[in-house]
C-alpha cells in the first residue's frame, strides 16, 4: 500500500469527486495557476486505471486527507532465485508494439502495462516521430496502439495509415479514444479498427491486441485465444 498524507484543510465529502477532475482546484476558484494546475489527482487517477490499481480518497475538514494506491505483492530477492517465473501472456511475450499517444503520462502508464506483459514498445506522440524510430530502429510492429486524437488535428487513423503505406504491410492496429463525441465514434468505428475507450481496463485492451494479431474481424464475437 503506497499512502499520502498531509495536514491541510480537508475536503468536503460531497466535494471529493471534484478533486479527480482535469485543472479542477476546491480551494482555488480563479484558478491562479501559481498555485498549481490541478492535474494531480486527475493524472493519479488514468495512471491508476491503466495499471489496474485501486485508488481511494479519505478526508476530514480541519485534520487533512489520505491518498492511497493499492500495489501488487512483489516477490522478495531472497525468494526471487527460487521463485518459479510466471507463465507468458498469450501472444504478448516478446511482440512489438507501436504505441502512439500525445498525452506523455498515458503514453508512459500504458507503456509500462505493456513492458509487464513481456512486449517490446516503441512509443512516439505523432505519426511522424513513429515512422522516424520505425526507420531509425529498422523494426516492423506487430501491432499498432494509437489514440484517436492526436495533435495538430491528427488522428491515430491517419498515424496508423502513414505507418502502414510506409512499411507496406496492413499491420493490425487498435484505436483508443476518451471522447464521446458521436461524430468521432462513428470515425473510428467506419476505420475498420478496433476501439476501445479511457480509461482503459488491462484486461479488455489485452484481449483487444491479442485479437488484433490474431486477425479475428472486429465485429467477430469469436473468444480471445487462450
């Protein structure tokens, strides 16, 4: 269990919620950015759900607030010779991901997920650094994970298809979105893609490249090999 204490003021219980929201500070109303952004909690908070971690909240006004992540248990490095090592993840040992995303600690938080899985992840923010460390690294990704929104009005369908015409192969690819936005659905879902939505859960974004590898049709309700 990794905590954070402090002494502070306190947060009002029905206000708790607000503290995980984007650039949201309870106790700064104008929002004097000298005093932070008020990115904190809301990056612990993705961070905590891509990993698949449990994350909780306590609070009392005048006494201060408790911040607490729930970690897995490690093996010790007395027992770690001895212990026996786990069992690959179907098809993720050793594959090479491309992962495409502008937002860093995503990008990071998600990269990490993978390397815990035993792939090799090449991460870039935009299609063109992507094709720049494809051609410096001299690899070909088994699969591509991309966001849907990039910067400068790039979209994750555009970085997977220069990725594509560039390596000219149809490299399976999945899509990642936290927008709700119909139209840009209904744009991901006509890509052909899989899609799969933030905060993303370990376990449907697990079965989700391993589908995409495998070639099973997006609409396919086929169940992940095993």
């Amino acid at each position: 269990m990794l905590q954070v204490w402090d002494s502070g003021i306190g947060i009002p219980e029905g206000r708790i919620p607000e503290v995980f929201e984007e650039f949201r500070q309870i106790d700064n109303p104008h929002r004097d950015r000298s005093r932070g952004l008020g990115l904190g909690l809301a990056i612990v908070r993705r961070l905590c759900s891509l990993l698949g971690l449990p994350l909780s909240l306590r609070s009392r006004l005048g006494r201060g607030t408790l911040v607490s992540v729930l970690l897995p248990h490690a093996t010790s490095p007395s027992n770690a010779v001895a212990a026996s090592s786990p069992p690959p993840i179907w098809q993720m040992q050793g594959r090479v991901v491309l992962l495409i995303d502008d937002e860093r600690d995503v990008l990071q938080a998600t990269a990490l997920l993978l390397g815990q899985w035993g792939c090799a992840v090449l991460t870039a923010d935009s299609g063109a650094q992507a094709l720049a460390l494809l051609r410096r690294e001299g690899l070909v990704p088994d699969v591509i994970l991309s966001d849907l929104r990039l910067r400068d009005d790039e979209t994750g369908i555009d970085a997977i298809a220069a990725v594509r015409a560039v390596l000219r192969q149809p490299v399976p690819a999945v899509l990642l979105t936290g927008d709700t936005a119909p139209e840009r659905i209904r744009l991901a879902r006509e890509s052909g893609y899989r899609l799969l939505h933030k905060p993303l859960q370990p376990a449907r974004l697990r079965a989700a490249l391993q589908r995409a590898m495998a070639g099973i049709p997006v609409n396919s309700g086929a169940a992940s090999p095993s």
